[in-house]
C-alpha cells in the first residue's frame, strides 16, 4: 500500500549532516510515510551513512547514482516518489516533529496542491538561529489571480517547507530545468502559478541550515547563473503552456531584468566567461516584449536604447535602474 507522503531526499557530500536530517524525519509525529534518498555520486561517507540508517530505519529506500546534479536528481526522486503528497527535506537541514502531520492536516482538510509552512534559519559558521528576512508575500495565501501566484513563486522560490499532491504534480508535468543550480526557484515559481489551491501551515517547522560545508548555495557564479536560467526557464514554460498573461510578463521580466543585473556582483573573469549567458538573457527579453503590456514594451524598449552592449557599466548601470 502507497504512503500518504513520500520525503525526497537529494543527497551529496552531506555526510557531517545527513543523520541529523534522518533523525528528524524519524522523530516524527506523523507515521504513515517513505524517506527517499538518493546520493548523486557523493564523495564522502554520504552514502555509507544513508546504508546504515536504512538498516534500522524501514520506511528510507536508498538510490546510488553516478553524480548528475540537484535538478535531474530531483527529477529521479519525483520519478520514484509512491506516496500520496510528496515532500523535499535537504540533507543539510532538518525537520521539527510536528512538521508532516501539520503539512498533511491542512493539505487534506483543505484539498490543497500545494501546503507550505514557514521555517528557521540556523547559521552553522556562528552555531544559532538567526532572523528570516523575507518579502511581505512569502507570509500568506496568494489570490488566485495570476499576478499574485507569479509574485508568491518568486518569493518563495525554495521547495523544501512544502507539501505537493503528486497526482496534481503529474497533470502538470512539473519538473526541475536540468544541468542547473536555483532549480526550486523555477520549479517553485510553476508550482504556486499553476496549484488549484495553496494552503498554509503558519508555523516553522523546517530548519534550514545556512552557510554549510560544500553547499552550492555558497557559489555565487554559479547560483546566479541557476537563477536566471531558470528565470528563462519558467517565461518560456508559461509561452509554450499558452498560460502567460501581460501583466505576469510585465512583472517577470523585471525579475529577469534584476537577475541580469546581479550578474555585475560576480568577479569580472568569471562574468566574462558567463558573457554568453548574459547575452542570451538579454536576446530572451527583446523575444518576451511582444508579450507585454503597452507600457511593458515602452519601458523595455527605453531599456534597450540606454543600456547598450551587455557587460559594460553602462549595461549594468541602467539594468539596475529598470530592474
């Protein structure tokens, strides 16, 4: 018999982490669910860690898989998911005890597609928790009006701290864009556009550990590069969808505006070597105007004229200024 949720569990290089993660997820009030961990090619005792849990733990099925980064290993763990509602914990963070059961009651009483909660923020290099600071939005139920569910994906752009129907995630044929980092980002920002119904848990319940050993989220190249793939990623999914409304591409391609801007954060030789990807973003907005509003078109033509070639300071100048 299926579980009610599936916890999927991408892991690599986590192994100082990885059993506070599973203890968590042992401790948990709510019983009825499978842990799903696959270790993407680990280069420590990650895997040896997942193989001694699962000897005393049943309900955590272990995958070894040669390293194909986070996004396509989520895809497997989506794949492979059984239960009811999925749910993603990351290997260097972990779970208060209530968190399922919480997530699960306010998914079924309310037939939501997709139930968050809020969470914690536990800095490792200082050893304490520390404030979230986060957009208005990340605090409550967006509308059903697109403009607000594209707003609410983007400031909640994380899919740990959520419950998703799977059958619902199915019909949508929701995936992670492959080969990049900041994959929840676009994965996050279809979920809340397309979910029937968004419920919310008003507690926090997932910890997040932030600054840990190897964590991706540590590169800033490339997690800005991630970012805007996959800025691209949800606009062109929306097009091809027939789902994109101007006033949603209005504001999106402000994001996409921003996110090419912060690319002027990086060290210059390595924003040189990402000369193409900035390129390319910026060819992608000339494309995504036609889709705008009247004064959306106005604004990025205006844009156009003034900030010239990408990778100058004039470019950069004048992104920051329309971002």
């Amino acid at each position: 018999m299926a579980p009610q949720i599936s916890v999927l569990i991408p892991v690599y290089n986590a192994e100082k982490y990885l059993l506070q993660c599973l203890q968590s997820l042992s401790a948990q009030t709510f019983a009825d669910f499978e842990i799903l961990a696959i270790n993407d090619g680990s280069v420590d005792n990650s895997l040896q860690v997942l193989q001694e849990y699962a000897a005393k733990e049943p309900r955590l099925r272990v995958i070894n898989q040669a390293n194909v980064g986070v996004a396509q290993t989520r895809n497997h763990l989506l794949a492979q998911a059984q239960g009811e509602y999925v749910c993603f914990v990351d290997s260097d963070d972990w779970v208060l005890p209530t968190y399922l059961e919480a997530l699960h009651a306010k998914a079924t009483q309310t037939q939501a597609d997709l139930t968050k909660c809020f969470f914690k923020q536990y800095n490792e290099t200082l050893g304490e928790y520390e404030k979230v600071t986060f957009l208005s939005s990340f605090y409550k139920c967006p509308s059903d009006k697109p403009l607000d569910r594209i707003r609410a994906g983007y400031a909640d752009s994380v899919v740990w701290g959520k419950l998703y129907k799977n059958s619902w995630l199915k019909e949508i044929k929701l995936s992670f864009l492959k080969g990049q980092v900041s994959e929840d980002s676009g994965f996050s920002a279809l979920a809340f556009y397309y979910a029937n119904k968004i419920a919310l848990v008003p507690q926090p319940l997932y910890v997040y550990r932030k600054a840990a050993g190897p964590s991706i989220t540590l590169n800033r190249t490339k997690m800005r590069v991630g970012a805007l793939s996959n800025r691209l990623y949800v606009t062109e999914e929306l097009l091809r969808r027939g789902n994109m409304t101007a006033p949603v591409m209005d504001q999106w391609t402000h994001y996409i505006t921003g996110d090419i801007c912060r690319m002027r954060k990086i060290p210059a030789n390595e924003r040189r070597a990402q000369y193409d990807v900035i390129t390319q973003a910026w060819g992608s907005l000339h494309t995504f105007q036609a889709h705008c509003s009247w004064l959306g078109r106005l604004r990025l033509k205006i844009l156009f004229a003034l900030a010239g070639k990408p990778n100058t300071r004039r470019f950069y100048f004048w992104t920051k200024i329309f971002r």
